[in-house]
C-alpha cells in the first residue's frame, strides 16, 4: 500500500489534479480498498454558493445514516417476526391442550373442526384417516394409500394458490386456496392420515415455510388418536 501511494506522488514530476481525478474515476473502489487514508483527506467545506462542488463530508455522513436506516429496518423486522412467531407458539401451544382435554374421537374431531380454525386463523380443520374396520362418523375417509399418494416421506404439504382436493376436503374443496397437510401415523392397529388445515387466503401457507409447529400438533393429534382407538 505505502509504496504504491509514495509511487504516486513521489516521482519527479508529481501527477496533476486531472491525473489524479482520471485515475480515480478507474479505480472507484480505491477509498474501499485503503480505507486507512481517509483520514489524511481534507473533506471540503459546504459552498452553498458554489454550483458542482461535491461536499465529500456531507455524502460521508448520509452514506453512514443510510447504513444506520438500514440496520434499523432489519432490527425492526427481527423483531416483527419474533412477535408474531411468539403469538404463533402460544397459540398453538392452546391448541395442543384443548386436543389432549378430548375425551374421545368426536371431541377430539369437534377441537379441530371448531377450535383450531380460530386458534389459528384457518378457515378449515380436520382429520381424515384412511380406510378402517371402525366407523368414526367425525372423521373424513381417506382412501387406502392416499396419505403416501399425497405427501410420499414428507411429514407435511404446504401449498399455496390451489384449488382444494375433495379428496381430503370433500364439499368444502371449494373454499380452500391454500392447504397444509400433516401426516398421522398413530401406530400399530390405527390407520394413517392426515391433520389438514385450508384457507380461504391463497398464500396463507406456502412451500419453505416453517414448518415445527404443524408438526407439534399433528404428533399432538397421533398421540391423542393411538388413546382412542388402539
């Protein structure tokens, strides 16, 4: 660095101001690359009299509050975020003690066909399950095999600007826009199937999206099923 700079002003003829200017015009990170001389620079005073004159102290200080809205913008966000996750967690944490309260599978079925819509600002809620020896008027049928159809080794689906599968929403697949879909699997002697939430909204849930606490409540849910019926 030091031997560059002394090669450029220690020479036996010194570059003009317009050598200096051109050279700096092809370098424009310069200042970037030996931040170290910027305190040797003399910033020039404001001349409000003075048309063109670049206030080199003046742009210094709007770039660093520009940085400084900037990393206000971000914080602010985080902190969004945290809020609603926050509200999210809560919210969900209700859910999961009002299905465990159930007494048996209508209950259970009535907490998340009226309940969690409202917990989580859904418009629909159920569970269906795949083909079973037992009659479950509350739960909506699956056909055999349709759980892994739908979601293969995925523990969930979420999709976004759809139009409703009456497969797992029956009548009501027209009001659905966007879906997530939980995978149950209670196990040995209760069938699979699934916790599904639809929205009227068509990018309530989308591809990427967190996904930890749908999959609390289906676990929530498996649990609750292998007590009932197992």
């Amino acid at each position: 660095m030091a031997n560059s700079l002394d090669g450029l002003v220690s020479g036996p003829h010194l570059p003009s101001d317009e050598q200096v200017m051109a050279y700096l015009r092809r370098n424009p990170d310069f200042l970037r690359r030996y931040p170290e001389i910027l305190p040797e620079l003399m910033p020039p005073s404001r001349y409000p009299e003075a048309e063109g004159v670049a206030d080199l102290q003046a742009f210094m200080i709007e770039r660093l509050q520009n940085e400084i809205d900037r990393v206000r913008e971000a914080a602010e966000d985080v902190i969004q975020v945290s809020r609603v996750n926050m509200f999210l967690q809560s919210r969900t944490h209700e859910a999961a003690l009002m299905l465990l309260a159930a007494d048996d599978i209508t209950a259970l079925c009535r907490t998340v066909a009226e309940d969690l819509p409202e917990l989580l600002a859904v418009d629909i809620g159920l569970i269906a399950l795949e083909e079973t020896p037992y009659c479950f008027p509350s739960v909506w049928p699956l056909p055999l095999h349709s759980v892994e159809a739908m979601l293969g080794e995925a523990p969930c689906l979420l999709e976004s600007d759809i139009l409703g599968d009456p497969v797992v929403f029956g009548r009501r697949a027209e009001l659905v826009a966007s879906h997530a879909l939980a995978k149950l699997s209670p196990g040995p002697g209760c069938p699979r199937g699934l916790l599904a939430l639809g929205t009227k909204a068509p990018h309530t849930f989308h591809p990427g999206q967190s996904t930890e606490l749908l999959i609390f409540l289906a676990r929530v849910t498996e649990i609750c099923l292998h007590r009932m019926i197992a």
